[in-house]
C-alpha cells in the first residue's frame, strides 16, 4: 500500500496514474486552493493561527477560503474521483504542518509556481527560498520526510533569474537529505501526443541507499491526436465566425493555434479561452447540420470549405492521460485549465515504475515487523509506543466498542451462531451490524482510524464475540485491559471457566486461542486488592492455567520520563523460553507538567524523536473556552465537605491521575488545573494527550469530551516504551523477520489483442 501526498493536486496525475497501474494506495491528504486568493497578507494570518493546533488551523484556513465567495472548482474535481475525507484536503500549502505527517508518507509529489528567490551567499539552505510557493514543498519534504518525491516544473526554471532561481534549488535539495536526479521529458515520448516539455526532480530519502534510479527511456508514439477525438460533438464547441477567422489567420497558426496536427500544442490553462490552442477542421460535407445552424460559420482553410472546432474537455483529458471515467463535474472553462495546469498521467507512470524498480518500496524478504493485536484498544498506547519507536508493525485487529451499549440476551447462544460463520471478517461483520443498528458514534474508532493503518473491517466492537481461532498464529503481541470485576473463586478448580461471565474472560480466552508469543495486560492498582485479593489470584493463576510464564509488577508513570502520578498493574506474559524478563528500571523525570503546557510549549512543539521527547519552547496561546468562569472556579477550588475533604492544589509539578471525566471538571484536589495570567484553566486535550506520551502529530478528530475521555482511559505510552524495551532485551524473536501485507511489485506488458494496447498491472504480491 502506498502511501501518497500531493500539494499544488489539481485534478490528481499521480493519484491516476497509480490507479491506472492498479497499485494499491492510500492519500494522505491533497492541497490545492482551486487558484483563489486571500486578500489578507501572509504574515497576517500567520499571527492569526498563531497557537491553534492543526485542526483548528485548518479550519481556521477553510473558513478563510469560504469567506471569499469563490468554490474551488480543482477540489470539486478531485473529491469526484478520488476517496478522500475533506479533512485531508487542504487549500493552503503555506499553512500545512509537515510535522503532522511525518513518517506517514511514502511517496510526495507536487510543481510550485516558478519564483525568483533571494541568493545573497546562498547560506542559508531552505531559508533562501522563503516566501515563495518552492519554500513551502520543500518545507514539506524536510517536515513529513517522505521516503521518494517527484518535483514537476517548467523548463525555463533552468534558465528562469539567469539560472540563479535553479541554483537554489539545487542547493535545497542537498540540504533536505535526499538524493535526487533530474532530467526533462515530453510527454510525447511516452505514448500522449502532446508536445509537453517538462522538467522532473525524482528524490531518495539518504537513509534507503537508492541509488540506481534511471529516468524512463523515450518510446515510439503509436497514435496521433485524432485517435483521441471524441464522434459525437456538441455544436457549442464550433466556431462562428469571429473565431474561425481568427484561428485561420496565418499570425495565429504560427504562434497560437494548431489545425489537425498530429501532436498537439503544449495544453495550457487558457488554452480554448482566446481561441489558443489545437483546434479541428472538418471538410463540409462531413458536417453537413452546419448549414442550418447560424452560429456556426462555414468557411475555407487551405482552400477546403468547412467548420472548425476547439477541442472538447474530454479531447484535453485524454490528451493529458486521463481514461474517460474521469468525472467531469466543473463548468468546461475550469475543466481546460484545469488540463491545462496538471502532468500528463503517461509521464508520472512511467516515473512511477523506474522508482519502484529501484525497490524503495519493497519490504525486503529478511524485514523486521512485530505483529500486533489489542483489545480495549482506546487510543492505541501500544500502537503509538512502537511508532514512536520507529518498530514497523502491523495491526491484525483493533477493538473498543466506544462506550457503545448493546444488549444481548444470550451471549452463549450469539456466540454459537458466530462460530458457524467461515470467514473471521465474516463473523465481525456481524458483529458490527448489531452495534451499527444503535446509529451512535463510535468516538473511539473515530480516534483511532484516523491515527493508524487499519482497515475499518479490522476495527471490531466487542471482545465478547472474536472468534480467536481465526487468529492464532498471526499475533506476535496481544495487548488489552478489562474492567476489573469479581470472579467466582471456588477452589481454582476451573481455569479459565472461573472468570466466565466477566470481560477479563474474554480477554483470556483470546490469549489462549490466539496463542500470541507475548502480551501486556493492564489494570488499576486496585486490582490485587480487589474482592480481598480473591480477583488477583484468579487472575495470575488463569494465566498460569493457559502455558505463559508470568511477570507482574506495578508501574508508575512518573518513574518512565511522564509528569504524571499513574500507577497501574502491569502483566507480562511469555509463551515461550526466554532470557530473565525484568521490569524497566526506574528513569529520572526529565520534565514538570509545566513544561508540557502549550502556552509554554505550542503545538507542534512536542516532538518525540527516536522514542524521546523533546521540546521545542515556543509560547502557544490558550482558547478563552479553557478559562473557569466564576461560577464553576468556586466549584473546583472547593475543598469539599467533612466527608471528603481534598485539598485544592493547582500547578502541580507532576499531575494527578488524569481522569477519563476531566471534561465535567472536578474539584483541584481530584483535578488538574493551572493558571495563566492570573486566570485559572483545566488542561486542553492536547496537553492532556501529552501527560499520556502522545506526541503532537496525534490526531484529534473528535470533540473535546471525547477527547478527554479517551486520553484519561489510555495507558501513558511512555510507559509502554519502556516496558517494550524490557520485553525485547528478554525475547528480541518477537521482531520477527517476514513479509507480512506488502507489495512487491513488479511490472510485466500485456497486450490485449482485442483492444490492441498495453496495460500495466502489479504482479506477484506477497
């Protein structure tokens, strides 16, 4: 699966090219602001998203857009034919955070307007570039760090200042750790008969050591402009009089117009709008309904009496590569520039194949990958302690039910029923219909598609209903909490029937059909005093019961790099022999709450680098809607009744429990609160996101409530970080070295006979 971004998108050349190749891929997000403008100064708005955060700037910019009246005709086009959320389509490359995205992309393609840039000393790397459109993609490719991208400009950028404006960006390119090559193609040397010179930078990220990448050789063109000629023509694509004169004028055929040539003109973004561009003639007596239409002018070229046409929308789209189920959904004039302004789809597949031939985006048979699976996944601790990691994993299944109720009368009987069912997709479909009956969000699920690589059918309700035995052997870590309940403990007898009925159950049950070489199981501290201990010794003893060794220990999140108070029991267990398992020692806390407040540290300033957090301390600005109001301050900062008296204490160094119901604002002494300027506020969710070791390009998709109850149920994965590095330096198999929902592709020429033509397809998936 690629994972592609494009900036300056138009109508998605690359997006149809890989469609065109069937490689399967996912868009992370496209930008193009549909060639509207703000009036408002750069650095004005700049001031004005100032402290938001991602979601909240885009927002911000949407509005902005919205404001001025105009619809961008390019992202109605795009949305068309192409699957993408609004979410991820951006209007405004100057205000996209790369940051967000790093790591998320593989493949990064984009042109930029072609701008003169400052070169005093050319010191300065990306800086000279600033304020110009090429500042802010190659921002981009030094923010998301794609592994490959694909630059597109004119040709006279070579030459463009007396070659000073290439200069520079020559020397950004070396700057942004990439090794890059560039060459000039035209389009009709691959296959589109279109004369369309354009200039191409194809990029490496250092660290993948690509370095036998080859540009595309040229190909014999096999057809010529009127094998892309529509037969049925609206006569409103016929000229009067005026134009046909003007097309046919010889000024005009030497320096704006072309008449049945067999490769067109270069398409431009005014092309048909001053009668510019390729145009047909077609001898009179092959369109004989002009006579009876006057507005249509019958005249002579090259002595021959007939009717003249520009090309149609389609004619241009076909001209640029685009098959004909590309959706036209925009007035014509915007569909001409926007054929106008894209690349010719031919060009970027031919691109595409010499860069996957150089196996950038190959999993390489011997690759190092850890299978995972969770169950009360919330946010994904786990899942963001391996990223932050950087341990490539794949998740087999999620599965949270988002505080979705759903009653079953008989469990036994539901679950009887499943296990008829052949397929493990099939039975969680069913699943999923039942909760989907309710029509209620899961915030949950919501949360966590938006921040991980998991297909939706892979996202599943209820632990009370997987199947494990449709998954035994693919999960290497199993990890998962359960309410903590009390269990029927007569004599420990029974195993794992001692805890039926309970969702602790079900999470043993997983394990012991599943058989995954390691889990993590998580709960309150109060848990070995639960029921008076009985709840613990059925628990460890469960465990025991189904083969795993078995560690345990409490962990307190201060102890692990975290400025929170949150301590939680931690089991281990292992399927196998392996070295001496220890818990993580101890660390000394590098950090306060204080430090990880965003009006001291702004979005995007909390950055975790090889698993490390890390700081950058730039002051952001706190939303009035996290101040208390005078009614609610005389709330929180009370100390309570004689019953239960708590202390009201604020600006903690190291924070309280955060609580999964942060959102109704409890009491200081149960909460945390802080105070700025004199003003006392609750933590935002970001901040809270932060206490749980989520670094700032997690996404938040959901509202604030939500939010706050999702960070307050996580497990803080710093945490988790450390715990995972124990579990390694005892058992470094669960890395294990495979090939697991990759593709390895290759590419192979078919030729239809039918239809006479060469199609590429993907091959040999592993």
């Amino acid at each position: 699966m690629i994972k592609l971004a494009t900036v300056f998108s138009g109508i998605g050349s690359i997006e149809w090219a890989l469609k065109r190749l069937k490689i399967p891929h996912k868009l992370v997000f496209a930008c193009d602001n549909g060639e509207r403008y703000l009036k408002e100064e750069f650095e004005e708005i700049q001031n004005e998203v100032y402290g938001l955060d991602h979601y909240e700037t885009k927002k911000y910019i949407d509005n902005r857009y919205d404001k001025t009246g105009k619809r961008n005709f390019v992202q109605e086009s795009y949305t068309a034919n192409y699957e993408i959320s609004p979410e991820d389509f951006y209007q405004d490359v100057r205000f996209l955070d790369g940051n967000f995205y790093k790591g998320q992309v593989d493949l990064f393609v984009g042109g930029s307007p072609c701008q003169s840039f400052s070169i005093s000393g050319k010191r300065a790397g990306l800086e000279d570039a600033r304020g110009t459109l090429f500042y802010e993609y190659a921002r981009l490719v030094k923010e998301i760090q794609p592994k490959v991208f694909i630059y597109e400009n004119v040709p006279g950028m070579l030459s463009h200042d007396k070659g000073n404006t290439f200069k520079t960006i020559c020397d950004i390119f070396d700057s942004l750790g990439y090794d890059w090559k560039m060459d000039k193609l035209n389009s009709k040397d691959y296959g589109i008969p279109q004369n369309r010179s354009r200039l191409f930078i194809v990029g490496f990220r250092k660290d993948l050591n690509i370095n036998d990448f080859n540009f595309p050789q040229k190909m014999p063109l096999e057809k010529v402009v009127k094998d892309y000629l529509e037969t049925d023509i609206d006569k409103k694509y016929f000229h009067g009089e005026k134009g046909f004169k003007w097309i046919t004028m010889e000024k005009s055929l030497k320096k704006r117009v072309s008449i049945n040539s067999d490769i067109s003109r270069t398409q431009a973004a005014n092309q048909q709008f001053n009668w510019c561009g390729d145009m047909i003639f077609r001898p009179i007596e092959l369109e004989q309904w002009a006579k009876e239409d006057e507005r249509v002018y019958i005249g002579k070229y090259n002595g021959i009496e007939g009717v003249a046409r520009k090309l149609t929308p389609r004619e241009c789209l076909r001209l640029m590569g685009y098959d004909d189920d590309f959706k036209i959904v925009v007035p014509d004039q915007q569909m001409y520039r926007q054929c106008g302004n894209s690349i010719v789809v031919n060009v970027l597949e031919e691109i595409f194949k010499e860069v996957v031939n150089t196996g950038v985006f190959k999993k390489s048979v011997q690759h190092k990958i850890i299978n995972v699976a969770t169950v009360f996944s919330g946010i994904g601790s786990i899942e963001w302690a391996l990223k932050r990691m950087n341990i490539d994993h794949n998740i087999i299944f999620a599965c949270d039910n988002g505080d979705i109720e759903v009653e079953i009368d008989d469990e036994e009987k539901l679950r009887d029923e499943i296990k008829k069912i052949k397929t493990a997709d099939e039975q969680n479909e069913y699943i999923r219909n039942i909760y989907e009956a309710k029509r209620k969000t899961n915030f949950v699920k919501q949360t966590y598609l938006n921040n991980y690589e998991l297909d939706e059918k892979d996202f599943l309700y209820d632990v009370r209903f997987i199947d494990g035995t449709k998954y035994k052997g693919q999960v290497d870590l199993f990890v998962g909490g359960s309410p903590c309940q009390s269990f029927s403990i007569m004599g420990h007898q029974r195993g794992l029937d001692d805890t039926r009925g309970t969702l602790f159950y079900d999470y043993a049950r997983l394990v012991k059909e599943i058989e995954p070489k390691v889990f993590i199981y998580e709960n309150v501290q109060g848990m070995l005093k639960h029921d008076g201990g009985n709840t613990w010794n059925v628990i460890y003893n469960t465990f025991l019961s189904l083969g795993y060794k078995i560690y345990y220990k409490l962990l307190d999140s201060k102890d692990y790099g975290i400025p929170q108070t949150r301590r939680r029991v931690f089991v281990v267990g292992f399927k196998e022999d392996i070295n001496e398992f220890e818990f993580p020692i101890e660390k000394e806390l590098k950090f306060t709450m204080q430090d990880f407040l965003e009006s001291n540290v702004r979005y995007g300033g909390f950055e975790s680098i090889e698993g490390n957090i890390k700081l950058r301390k730039d002051k952001g600005e706190i939303d009035d809607k996290h101040f208390l109001s005078e009614k609610v301050l005389k709330h929180v900062m009370s100390p309570g009744t004689k019953g239960y008296y708590v202390k009201p204490e604020i600006d903690l160094e190291i924070a309280r429990p955060l609580l999964s119901t942060m959102h109704k604002m409890h009491r200081a002494g149960v909460d945390n609160y802080v105070t700025l300027d004199g003003k006392i506020r609750r933590l935002t969710p970001r901040e809270c996101l932060r206490l749980m070791g989520y670094d700032d390009t997690f996404k938040q998709v959901v509202s604030d409530t939500q939010m706050y109850k999702q960070a307050g149920n996580s497990i803080v994965v710093d945490v988790m970080i450390s715990l995972m590095e124990s579990i390694i330096k005892a058992y470094p198999e669960i890395i294990i070295e495979k090939n697991y929902k990759h593709r390895n592709i290759n590419f192979e020429l078919i030729k239809n006979e039918n239809e006479e033509i060469y199609e590429q397809i993907a091959l040999d998936e592993i």
